[in-house]
C-alpha cells in the first residue's frame, strides 16, 4: 500500500513538473508589407457617462460616445 502511494505521489509530482515546465508560445501574426498596422497601448479611461472604454482607431484615441 505504501508503494502505491509513493508511486502516486511521484506520478503526481512528474506531471505537475511536465505542465508547468511545459513553454506555451503563441506567436503574433505578421503584419504584411504594404500594410499599415497600428498596434495601441491596452490603457481604459472611464467616460463621464461612466462607460470605459479602450484606445481605439488608427490615432489610438479614446472615444467616449
């Protein structure tokens, strides 16, 4: 019974050890040559309606409607 034990708890520690050592890399898309891409800061400003709202546009402006 002890041997089971010790073996479960081995298993157990291989596999948390594998997961976590395991690198998830998710790679960002290219953007193409002629393409003109803007990328904006992930700031929130609170609008005076109380609605956040993210940068946005090709300006990276806030917009508060």
């Amino acid at each position: 019974m002890n041997f089971l034990k010790n073996m479960a708890t081995l298993f157990a520690l291989l596999a948390v050890t594998a997961c976590s050592s395991t690198p998830v890399k998710q790679a960002a898309p290219e953007p193409s040559s002629g393409s003109n891409v803007t990328m904006c800061t992930m700031d929130i400003k609170q609008c005076p309606s109380g609605k956040s709202v993210g940068r946005s546009g090709p300006q990276c402006q806030f917009v508060c409607d």
